[in-house]
C-alpha cells in the first residue's frame, strides 16, 4: 500500500524528522482516505503553522490552504459555509489548534459545521524548537520549562466534548489500525468531529524527556511507541476506574 | 496468517530516513527487516529487506512506516494496479471582467444610514459571503448582511473575534464567494495578520473600517481618522493595498460596489476607510438602474499565482474544480510552490504584489475637485472631514479668498502625482485631519508647496470654523 497511497495521493515526500509521529498518522490517513473513496478533488486541506500543518500542504494531491498560525479551523469555517459540497479538513498540531488557535477549536464544535479537525498532538511546539504548548504533561521538560512544566494541560477531549463536540475521539499512532478506523468514523460522520492523535516527537520531546521518561534503547522512536502503547488503554476499559492513569482512547459520541 | 500465501516486501530506501526511525526493524516480529548496511549520499542509513521469505504479511511495518516507504504486496493475487492519476475533471473557464447588473436596490432615491447604504452596496456588488464580529460604530453593516445575505442566497456567519471573521471571508473567497467583513479600529487592529495572508495569496475580499476615536479602545461612538496609515502598513512586511475613502452616504454604496469591483479586478483586499460619521449619518441617496461588476478570471489550469506580466493579476480558481490548489502564505512560486529561501522568487512575488497595484495607479484613483478653477490654495480633504472643509472652503470664497478643495475619494495607493501637480499650481495646500496629520505627511512628501495641517483630535466631527479660520486667518482659534 505504500508506493499505491504515495502515488495517488500525494505530491512529494515529507521533509519530517526520521521516526516522526506525524508521517504516522499520515499514513494511517491516507490508509483512511482510500479504504473510504475520499473524493481528494472535492476535499479541501486547511492547516496552520507547525510541523502537524504539513502533512496536508504541500503533501497532498488536493486544494490546500496553509494559513496563519492557529486560525486553520476559522478559514475552514469560510470554506465550508461558503461551499458545502467540498470535505474540508483541517490537520494541525496541538500548538497551532489547541494552543494559539483554541479560540477558533471551541467555537467550531459549538457550531457544529460538518468540519473535521485532526489535532497532531506532540505535546509541544516542535518546528520552533520544542517550547511548552496547552498540552504539554505537567512536569515534563521543554525548552521554556527547563525544570519541568509548572502548568497543568489540556485534555482536549474533555476540552472538545465540553464545547459540545458530537464525535470526539482519540487514538495514539503506536496502534495505527485502530487511528486509521477512528479516521474512518470520523470522516464518516456528518457532523462536527475532532481527533485528538496523540503523536510523538523524538526530535524535541523525546531527547529532552528521555531520562524521565525511560526512553531506551537504539531506536528512541521505537522506544517512545513502545512506551505511548503502555500509557493509553481503550476507554471502555477506563470507564469504571482508573488506577493507574491511563490515557483513554476511543471515540466519545454526543449520544454516549 | 495461512502459509500458502507469500509476500513481497519493497522498501524504498530514497524514502527511507534511516537509523534514527528504524520503526519497520523494530516492529518487524519476523525478522524480515534489518538495519541498513548502505550510507547514502544524504548521509542516511536506510532499513533493508534481509529475509523476504519471512514475511508472514502482517503488515504492521507498512501501516507503521512515516514516510510510506514500504509495500507489502500479496504475490498469490494479481499486482495492485495504481489509479491513473489525473482525475482532473476542470471547470469550464471564464473569463471574468465586466458585466452590467440589475442591482439590488430598487433604482432611484433611498434614505438610510451610511452603514446599511454600505451593505446595500455590497449586496448590489454580489458579495455572497459576511463574516463579522460586532463592533461600534460598525455593527449596523453586520446586522443589515445579517437579514439580507439569506434573502439573496448568500451565506452570513457571526465569529467568534476579528481574527476569525477575516479568516472566514479568506476561506469564503477561496471557495468562489464574493466576501467582506466589517468592523472598527480595535477589530481592525485584529484582522491586519490576515489581511497580509490575503495580500499574500491575492485573496479579493473587501474589509470595511469603520473608523473610530482611538488609540485603543478610545471612543467607541465618535469619528476619527487615525486608521489611514494602519489600512497600509497595519499588516507586516510592507505590501501595496487599495483604500477608499467615503464622505456621505451616498459613497458608502458607490465605494463598496467599487471596492468589490477593484478587489475582483487586482485580487487584493480592499479597504473601505468610512468613520463614525459617514456610517451612521441618515442622508439620501441615488441607486442607478444597473451597476458594472467586475468578477475574477478562472482559466483551469493556468498557475494562480504568476503571469508573464510584471505587473500581472493572475486568474483565480476555486476550490472544489481540480485544480490541486497549493495556497500558502509563505513566498511561492506561480504555481503555489513554497520558496522559502529563494531571493529571486521573494523578490519577484513582493515586486508583482506591489506593481500590480502601483502600475494600475490611474485606474485606481479617484477624486473630486471643488472651486479649483482660480484656487491659490488648494484645501487637501477626505472622508467625513472633507464635508466640514468644503463648507470652510464656501466660508473661506465668500471673503474673497482664492481656495479650493481637493477631495480625495481613494487613498491608497497615495495618489502623489496628483498631489504634486495641484502642489505646483498652488501657493499652499492644506490638510485637515481628524487625527495627527497622516495624509498631511504624505501629502508633503510629494509636494514642493508649504503643506499645513489643520488636526483636531477630540473625537468630534472637524470642526468648519476651525478650517475657516486657519484659511481666514492662517491659524486656528479653537482648541484642538
């Protein structure tokens, strides 16, 4: 499927760092996309600022609008209102959706357009050089929280269902085939959806939280899969208790 | 998985990034992936395939891999065939350019405030899309679109702030909508990071700035002019715009249709710099029988962001006809392709913004003249102030004196030459201002006349008998 999704979808490789987390959730989307039929002429890509703005633009072989820093969901908003027969998708990062742009995230679930947002979530700003974002772990290292994080962080899927999102989900890139069907269902939906995809940055996050987070062995990007996979558990399981403070994933309807 | 299947497995080792990643040999529980042996040319240690036979067709490192390097193809079934690209289906062209219209308004006199003569004009201009935030003294324009866009089939949303309204007309445009948003001096400082985008990527929409006293959140209610420098040099990087000037409510329509028209015609954001005055001010005004529209080219195909021309305006598409639209708002090529470190395409991107519109000056400026025929001194005049000057200027006539008036109904681009003929047929211009002395300094920068500001910033309507006085007497009597 590699060489038949590269070719038929995109224009060019990634220039991403080698093991990033976004070419993960790429690829689970575009595994997405085609299993779907997505109509690429009749969707349109809107993204932001940030290493998560570039999976679509200038990857993708459709309509792109790469706009300012945090205002992809407020473009999109434009688009879709003024056309309602395109897809529009907006793909970002947490910095770029959940931080600068969070604003525009609330007001859109509230809205409730037919929009989709996949918010790339590497838990800081990793094109600038790895400062503390909205969902930055508390405690963990930055390059503006040397000692640690002092700030609690958004859980955007309580941020988004809050806003009354009616399809939310979120799933981590170390299980790709249940991120590609969450992407399935929320391309699917008919309303408002936004993803939280919990995605990795071994350039800025891991190098930096290595130590603390038990991040071994040759392949530090294995090492953080490997360590993503322990620390999520399907929300179904949560539901009742949660001991030990996993990460739910899932998908979260307005009905549920 | 069933033994009697068997697998090739490709890498791409050109799409590998190598040892740093190595997710595929981690995940791989077969064994089939192994580190690389080969450095290529980028210093890259790509993953091989070592022990193809093992593939048992799990697949978890081709669902796994970030940069799509790796397929796993069934051998027992016939070979995955790729869709011929090029699904293009293209729209039918058009030319675009100039039609005539009915208009929207019945033909004939109307009574109604500037703001609703405004959205009126934008209406009869076929703006299909408002996006807007309320805001003094502009909230009218909002809630007039607010009742009329959904009578005409159009499409009206309330944002959530300025940023997100600018946003939404940019995205609205993008999509084959004729757009505009509206607002005042505080919202307008909000839209300027975007209205650069729209520079950036040649987005025709109309902004409507209602001025106000300012700075800051100043007085909400009451005139100014303090947002003339702001229309140009709000955004940053230093690119050419186009602003009108309205001085009655009867130009709060004809402007907007213009403004519609001049943002259609060089795919720029227009300005409309009304003020306190002109938008809520009750005066007639005419509605012509039909009214000329301009409407942007759509040639498929064609790059949307460079012509032959220097200074060209490239033909627009819309979303949605196969085009593959690359918009950005980093430097590009024609074609939408990111530049970012190329001097010659940054260079020539910046110069065709800028001679798009400089190069077009003539067909852009518009202004009127008053009691100019023996004129010794030429008053220099826009916006609401020019309705106080002229009265000053009638004041100034009757005791004799030999002036007249120059009222500018655009003001970006700075129409310098014009500026500078009336400098040199005259002793002395004067510029009255309901701020600092913006246009008095421009104003002097192309004339080699004495120029003479007469500024009031009290969050009042300028004052005729402060005018008066300065040309009765070369000074003012009034605080300002």
């Amino acid at each position: 499927m590699g060489r038949v999704l590269r070719e038929k979808y995109t224009r060019q490789p990634t220039p991403f760092c080698p093991g990033c987390g976004h070419g993960i959730f790429l690829n689970a989307f575009l595994h997405a996309v085609d299993e779907l039929g997505l109509d690429f002429d009749k969707t349109v890509f809107v993204s932001g600022i940030g290493c998560g703005a570039w999976v679509p633009s200038p990857h993708f072989q459709a309509d792109t609008l790469h706009v300012t820093h945090g205002r992809a969901v407020a473009f999109a908003t434009g688009v879709k209102t003024a056309n309602p027969d395109l897809n529009v998708i907006v793909i970002g990062g947490d910095g770029d959706i959940a931080t600068i742009g969070g604003n525009h995230l609330i007001h859109a679930a509230r809205r409730n357009l037919p929009l989709k947002v996949f918010c790339l979530n590497n838990f800081l700003y990793g094109m600038t050089g790895g400062q503390v974002s909205a969902t930055t772990p508390q405690g963990d290292i930055t390059s503006t929280t040397r000692q640690g994080n002092p700030e609690r962080p958004f859980d955007l899927v309580d941020l988004a269902r809050g806003a009354g999102a009616p399809y939310v989900a979120r799933f981590p890139v170390s299980q790709p085939r249940k991120l590609k069907r969450g992407i399935i269902n929320a391309l699917s939906f008919d309303q408002f959806a936004f993803m939280d995809v919990l995605s990795l940055c071994p350039t800025q996050y891991g190098r930096a939280n290595r130590a603390k987070r038990g991040y071994e062995g040759p392949s530090m990007i294995w090492s953080m899969l490997e360590h993503q996979k322990g620390t999520v558990a399907p929300r179904e399981k949560l539901d009742s208790e949660n001991p030990e403070g996993k990460i739910p994933i899932g998908e979260w309807y307005a009905e549920s | 998985m069933p033994r009697n299947k068997t697998f090739a497995v490709t890498l791409d080792q050109d799409l590998c990034k190598g040892s740093d990643c190595y997710i595929c040999v981690n995940a791989c529980p077969k064994g089939v992936l192994a580190e690389g042996e080969r450095i290529t040319s980028k210093g890259l240690r790509p993953a091989q395939v070592k022990d193809p036979d093992a593939c048992t067709g799990c697949r978890i490192c081709e669902t796994l891999c970030p940069d799509l390097a790796i397929t796993i193809s069934d051998t027992s079934q016939a070979a995955t065939t790729v869709p011929a690209v090029g699904r293009r289906q293209p729209a039918s062209p058009s030319s675009g350019g100039w039609t005539t219209s009915p208009g929207a308004l019945k033909p004939g006199p109307h009574y109604m405030m500037g703001d609703d003569a405004c959205a009126e004009g934008a209406i009869a201009a076929g703006c299909a899309f408002y996006a807007g935030y309320p805001i003094t003294p502009a909230s009218e324009i909002m809630l007039r679109m607010a009742t009329r866009l959904p009578e005409t089939g159009g499409v009206f949303v309330q944002m959530e702030d300025e940023i997100a309204s600018m946003a939404a007309v940019i995205g609205a445009s993008w999509s084959g909508l004729k757009g505009m948003t509206a607002t005042a001096g505080p919202g307008f400082s909000l839209m300027m990071e975007n209205i650069g985008y729209a520079c950036m990527t040649e987005t025709p929409c109309v902004v409507v700035d209602i001025q106000r006293a300012g700075p800051s959140t100043g007085q909400a209610s009451r005139p100014a002019s303090g947002d003339i420098m702001q229309a140009k040099w709000g955004t940053h990087g230093g690119v050419e715009i186009i602003a009108l000037v309205p001085w009655s409510v009867q130009e709060m329509y004809d402007l907007t249709i213009r403004a519609f028209n001049l943002s259609e015609r060089f795919r720029v954001p227009v300005i409309l710099l009304g003020d306190a005055i002109v938008g809520h001010l009750r005066e007639s005004f005419h509605v012509e029988e039909t009214v000329e529209l301009f409407d942007r080219a759509k040639v498929p195909g064609a790059p949307p962001f460079g012509t032959e021309e220097e200074a060209g305006v490239p033909p627009m598409p819309a979303f949605g006809q196969g085009e593959r639209l690359l918009i950005t708002g980093s430097t590009h090529n024609e074609f939408g392709i990111r530049k970012t470190a190329d001097p010659e395409v940054q260079q020539r991107l910046v110069r065709r913004l800028s001679r798009k519109i400089v190069a077009h000056l003539d067909e852009i400026t518009d202004y009127e003249l008053y009691y100019e025929d023996d004129a010794q001194r030429m008053v220099i005049a826009y916006g609401s102030t020019a309705r106080s000057a002229l009265w000053a200027v009638k004041r100034a006539r009757d005791h004799g004196e030999k002036v007249g008036m120059l009222r500018l109904k655009s003001i970006w681009p700075f129409p310098g030459e014009v500026i500078r003929q009336w400098g040199d047929a005259c002793q002395e211009l004067i510029v009255p201002e309901t701020n600092l002395g913006q246009v008095s300094q421009l104003v002097q920068q192309h004339a080699t006349t004495p120029v003479s500001l007469v500024s009031q910033t009290n969050g009042e309507i300028m004052d005729p008998r402060r005018v008066t006085d300065f040309l009765l007497d070369g000074r003012t009597k009034l605080a300002s």
